[in-house]
C-alpha cells in the first residue's frame, strides 16, 4: 500500500483518494494514459473502467508510448474493467478486484457514462460516486475519474473531495462528503453546497 502516488503529471505527489477531472474527452484520454503509465512503471494494479471508444484509445496510446498490452494484462498489473448496467455492480466489480489482488498498490482510471446503453442511470452513477470516498480510505487506492465536459452534468463533480485543474490538484469548493451526498440524492435535495 501505498501514503503517495505520482500521478503522471506534474511533480506531484497525492494521497490516495477520489479525484476529478472535468474538462475535455480529448484531455481525459491524455490524462488517462499518463496516470496508468505511472501506475504501471510503479508496479500498482491500475484498473481502466470505460466505454470501448474510450479504452481502445488509451490502449493505443499506451502502445505508442512503449507499454504490452497483453502482457500488462497477463501480469495483472493492467484490468480492463468493463461497464456495468447499475452502480452497486460497478462497486462490486472493482471490490472484487481489490479482495482477490495481492497486497499492492492500486489506482483506478474511469470514465464513466450515464447516457449509454449498459452503463447506469445518472442517479445510480452518482450514488456509486458517493461511495468512492470510502473505497478510496478503505484500500488506500487512487481514484480518478474522467468526465467530458461537453456530454456530462456538473454533478458529477460534487462527491469528488480534489479536482484537476491543467497540471495541478485542487480542492474542490462544490464537494460534498459522501454520506451527506448520498442522503441528499436519497431524498431528493440539491446536490451543491
């Protein structure tokens, strides 16, 4: 396990924990492939969760930069987590990845629909988010989660305690803790600070 991870930009160091990237599908794919590559050269367990548009780009940009592919899957030091119709069999998926690994370190790189067939509702996706957090603590994984701008409602950066800003990691004025997230979206409350 690890107290800190590079991320692959930048100088920085970060704890584990949640982080969000909102901003581009072009910058999220960039951002994809420098995070699973530092995860990779630091022998981490680095899970790629997204819709195959997605995943066969990082993949080829992956391959561009030197990585096997295959080979990375075999070692099981790269997974290819596919889409799951509801949030908590999204949750269950990536668990499970972490129960049945190794003692090392993980990060997880996603990029999460909610306005496609096989991927959940954006309710369900957003009570799975509300529960990363304590994932995060739990296995003292990173997380990043890539949304694009252009197709995603802001809402998604709510349950997201750090967000990506160009090169830097920044709190996230609008996050909302976990539980409270989860209550809200339980009851129906606005979901902003």
């Amino acid at each position: 396990m690890r107290d800190h991870f590079r991320i692959g930009f930048g100088d920085s160091l970060v704890p584990p924990g949640h982080i969000c990237h909102f901003g581009t599908r072009h910058k999220g794919i960039q951002l994809a492939v420098d995070v699973l590559l530092a995860g990779i050269a630091d022998g981490e367990l680095c899970l790629l969760v997204g819709d195959d548009p997605f995943v066969h780009r990082v993949f080829r940009r992956l391959r561009a930069r030197g990585v096997d592919i295959s080979g990375s899957i075999k070692a099981r030091r790269l997974v290819r987590v596919h889409c799951q119709s509801n949030g908590l069999a999204l949750l269950g998926c990536i668990v499970s990845h972490l129960e049945v690994q190794p003692k090392c370190a993980f990060r997880l790189v996603g990029s999460p629909r909610y306005d496609r067939k096989g991927w959940p509702e954006l309710h369900d996706l957003l009570a799975f988010e509300g529960w990363m957090d304590e994932i995060a603590a739990r296995y003292k994984a990173l997380y990043i989660c890539i949304y694009d701008k252009t197709t995603a409602t802001a809402l998604v950066e709510h349950p997201h305690p750090k967000l990506i800003a160009g090169a830097e990691i920044l709190d996230n004025p609008s996050y909302v803790p976990g539980p409270q997230f989860r209550e809200r979206l339980r009851h129906g409350l606005p979901l902003g600070r």
